[in-house]
C-alpha cells in the first residue's frame, strides 16, 4: 500500500464543491515573511470525505482559512462549485477544535445562532434545532448552559451548530482533538452519520491519523513546512463506514495506518 502522487485533481462525478488549485501562502507582516503553503492543489468530490494530515505547524489550519475566505491566499485560485471564491462560501459549515460557545446562551440557543443570522422563521429554525439534539443524543439539554455540560456534549452542540442550516460541506479543524478517546470515537462516528446521509463532502484537518483513516475517503498527506502533498491515499476498507470501532478493526486499517506514519516520520525531516 502506498501513497499515490499528489497529482489529483478530480475525483469522481459532478462539480467538486471545492478546488484547490496551485494554493500558495505566505505570511508577510513587513518585517517577517513566513512561506506555510506552496503549490498545493486537490478537489473535494461531491459527498467525498477528505481528512488531511500533517506535522504540528505545516500549515493545516492556514489552509483551511484559505479554503473558506478567512485569510487570503497568496497564490493559486480557490473555486467552490466551480467558481472562484470570494468572502465566506455559501453552504458550508465550519467547526473548530474549540467549541466557541456563547456561554450565556442555552445549547439550544447555541444551536439556532446560524438560523437567526439567515433569518429562518422561528418554528422552523425551533423544528430543525429539536430534530439535530434528538439526532445528536442531546434532546432533554436543550435549555442547559454550556458550562454545565461535558467536553463531549459541547462539541455535539457545537456539531449541531454546524449542521443548522444543512451546509453541504463541513470543513473540521481538529474538532475531536481533546476529547477523550470513547468520546472521541462516538462523535466521530456521528459526524460521519451525520455528513455521509446527507451526501454532505467533508475535509477534515487533523493530526490523529487513526482518526483520518477510519473517517475518510480519502486521507492527503502533507509535509513540514512550507507545506505540500507528500502523499495521497485512497481509503479502500470494507463494513460500515459510520462506526469508528469497525473501521478500526478492519482488515486493512493498521497497514494504511503505519504507511501514513512512516510518510509523516519522514516529512518531519
Ligand atoms: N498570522 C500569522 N503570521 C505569521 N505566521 C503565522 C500566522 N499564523 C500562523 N503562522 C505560522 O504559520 C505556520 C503554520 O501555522 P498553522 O496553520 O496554525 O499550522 P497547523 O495548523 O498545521 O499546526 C506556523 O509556523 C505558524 O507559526
Ligand atoms: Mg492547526
């Protein structure tokens, strides 16, 4: 098993939501010129799950600020559905490592913050609010302050938050990083319910390589920095593709595993 060439443009049918086409950045405040990104091009296929990898400090969430218009670029084009982007991407939905909750609001209010800003009338955005926390586990908190509730419980909410205004691509920065290993795994297996049955694409960013090969599709390897694709690699395993545990124990996992380990030990140098 190994890496493919980063040569990839499209995969699959239909328009990819998302192109990354020869993306450069490099940071330059006058004083200092930080090259993170060089070149790098990929596309997301229509309800494709992507997790790209790389060492602490490659670049990974600059990237993902480039993606969606949070920062710019300093090279290359990034086209959503086709068209190259300006501002904030429509339909998309965006989660952090952090759960950025407002902490003087309830869960549900939390939940209907994305509804407010686009104006969807109350009984809808109250019925698509009800319907995710029954989805996510969380009915019965609806009027619980985030500080009384777990890590795990916050990030579901937050995941709700997410999804309310039914984006077709979530783009994830590390957004299980801290929460502890079963927790983890079941809101892993969630978002990958959550994403795959609503043909929703996803990019997820992350260091936890076990969490890119059993979440994805497709996992992109990239190097130090300034970053580029080391290594892409086309996740073929067998069984339900929503439940973490049976990625886990699937023949082939560990061996996409170790390759990804020795691509990221030699990107370190
Ligand atoms: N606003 C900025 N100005 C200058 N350098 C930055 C800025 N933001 C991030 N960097 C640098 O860019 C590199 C990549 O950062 P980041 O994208 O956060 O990495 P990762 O998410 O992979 O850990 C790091 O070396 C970081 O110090
Ligand atoms: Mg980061």
């Amino acid at each position: 098993m190994r890496g493919s060439a980063p040569s990839t443009l499209a995969a699959g049918s239909g328009v990819p939501p998302l192109v990354a086409d020869r993306v450069a950045k490099t940071y330059d405040d006058g004083r200092q010129v930080v090259p993170v990104i060089t070149e790098l091009t990929f596309s997301l296929s229509p309800g494709e799950i992507v997790s790209i990898v790389g060492p602490s400090g490659c670049g990974k969430t600059t990237l993902l600020n480039v993606l969606c218009g949070l920062i710019p670029l300093s090279a290359g084009q990034v086209r959503w559905y086709g068209t190259p982007l300006s501002g904030m991407p429509p339909k998309v939905g965006y989660m952090l490592q952090k759960d950025l909750l407002f902490p003087w609001r309830t869960a549900l209010a939390n939940v209907k913050l994305g509804t407010e800003i686009k104006k969807i009338p109350a009984r809808e955005a109250e019925e698509r609010s009800r319907s995710l926390f029954v989805q996510l586990g969380l009915a019965g908190f609806e009027n619980a302050y985030p500080a009384t509730l777990s890590g795990g419980m916050r990030q579901r909410v937050a995941l709700a938050r997410t999804l309310i205004n039914d984006p077709d691509v979530l783009l994830l920065d590390e957004p299980f990083a801290s929460l502890d290993f079963q927790t983890k795994l079941l809101i892993e297996s969630d978002t990958a319910r959550l994403a795959r049955a609503g043909h929703r694409s996803m990019l997820c960013i992350t260091h936890d390589i076990e969490e890119a090969v059993s979440l994805s599709d497709r996992v992109i390897v990239l190097s130090s920095r300034p970053t580029r694709i080391k290594s892409v690699y086309r996740i073929d395993i067998e069984g339900d593709r929503t439940d973490m545990m049976a990625a886990r124990e699937s023949r082939g996992f560990s061996e996409y595993v170790r390759c990804i380990w020795r691509d990221l030990e030699i990107a370190r140098h």
